[in-house]
C-alpha cells in the first residue's frame, strides 16, 4: 500500500498544525520546510503528544526527561520561527495508539487554532525504514491525525462535547504527510538550512551524539538529488493530500 500521487499545493494557506508523536519528530523531517512556511509568512503552530519520556542516549533520570525534552522542543521551534507549541497529556512514550482519546484532543487542537493545513507523520509502514519513520508512535499519530482531519474536527455530531467548550467544527483543507512511502512533493530548503540544524542540535538529550551538520546535509542533499534539483541543493519530501 502506497499513497496517491500529490495534489497541487494550495496557494492561500494562512495556518498550519504540525501533529506528532515526540518532541524532536518535527524537526528532524520538517524543520527546513517550517522555516520556509515561516518566511511565507504562514502561521505554524505544533501539537506533541508526549514529551518523549522514553527518550535519551545518556543517564539523565528519567523523571527528568519529559520537563527537558519539552524544554528543548519550544527552543526548536523558536529556531525555525514558531512560536505556539502545545503538548497534550496522558499518553506514554512508546506505547501510543489511535485511540479515540487521541483523535478527540487532536480535533479539539484543529477547531482552536482552524488551520488551512495539517502536516504529520505518514500512518503508512515504510518497510525499508523500519526505523525511524516506522516507529509505531509515529504511524499511530499519523492514522488519528488523519481521523481527526476526517471526520471528527468537520463533523459538529463527532465528539459533540466539543460544542460545548465553544470549538466549532472545521474543515482542513489539505494534508501533508511526512516520513511515508515515495514522498513525491519535494521542498527546496537550501536557504533555511541552518535554521534547520540548529532546530536539531537544540535536541541536545536525542543529538548530542551526531554530527548534525553533516548529517542534515548529507541526508537532504540525496533528497534533492533524487528528486533532480539542481548540484548543492537541499530538500525534504512530503505527500500532499487534499481533503476536499
């Protein structure tokens, strides 16, 4: 199972949610492209489910870790420009499902901040990555992101209690998923590179341990090749799905 070839982007979007897993996700396969919304001057905001309790390379105590890795996500996001970072509670590092508990948070975070786009983990298994992208936290925001979109934050009969704490219902009108099988929709971040870089690095506890310099740009520069871009460019890859 695969996705569909990309739709055309919209040109009019105003506001975008970035839904996913942990604190760190995206950053390592978005950051570049949120910069570049930022520069477009879309408004992007991020909802995290966890704070990434199971994370870490070190022997930071583990009580400590959630209060650090939310930390260092607000100082990511401040790196690339987004300044709203929400983290939702009640779910554990590593053991996520699509739950129905999910999907209503995720579409009460919709009907707040009504964006024209959501961009999240890709619900689709990428065999050949079975790490990483395939992480089952990643792959379970993904599938109740996309319930969210459709139907639950459009339909005022889903999770009717929203009603009732003022959020109206609200139609996304496209969605970007990242990390899924032959991305097709390719983003040339050559220019916001560094802000990407300094996104990840300020994920101290998960990148102390690479050379993030090297490792954006050599994974970025396959991208943009693969993709045909010009000698010395950069690029993050995305399917695009219009819900309409």
């Amino acid at each position: 199972m695969s996705f569909p070839a990309s739709a055309p982007v919209l040109p009019d979007v105003h506001r975008a949610l970035a839904v996913f897993a942990h604190p760190d996700d995206v950053d390592f396969g978005c950051a570049g492209t949120i910069a570049a919304w930022v520069d477009e001057g879309i408004e992007v905001a991020y909802l995290i489910a966890t704070r990434g309790d199971s994370g870490g390379f070190d022997d930071t105590p583990r009580e400590e870790m959630p209060a650090r890795r939310e930390a260092e996500q607000r100082a990511a996001a401040a790196a690339v420009g987004v300044r709203r970072v929400d983290f939702l509670d009640g779910h554990t590092d590593g053991v996520m499902t699509p739950s129905l508990a999910l999907r209503r948070q995720i579409s009460a975070a919709i009907r707040r901040f009504r964006p024209d786009r959501v961009l999240t983990s890709s619900p689709l298994r990428r065999w050949e990555h079975l790490a990483g992208p395939s992480h089952p936290d990643h792959l379970a925001v993904g599938e109740a992101a996309t319930c969210a979109v459709y139907p639950d934050s459009r339909n005022p009969f889903a999770f009717p209690e929203l009603l009732d704490e003022g959020l109206e219902p609200w139609v996304v009108r496209e969605i970007w998923y990242a990390g899924g099988p032959a991305p097709d929709h390719v983003v040339d971040v050559t220019e916001q590179v560094d802000r990407k870089i300094a996104a990840m690095e300020a994920h101290l506890s998960q990148t102390a341990h690479l050379d993030v310099p090297t490792w954006v740009r050599d994974r970025l520069t396959t991208m943009a090749d693969n993709a045909g871009l010009p000698p010395g460019r950069l690029a993050e890859a995305f399917t695009v799905l219009r819900t309409e």
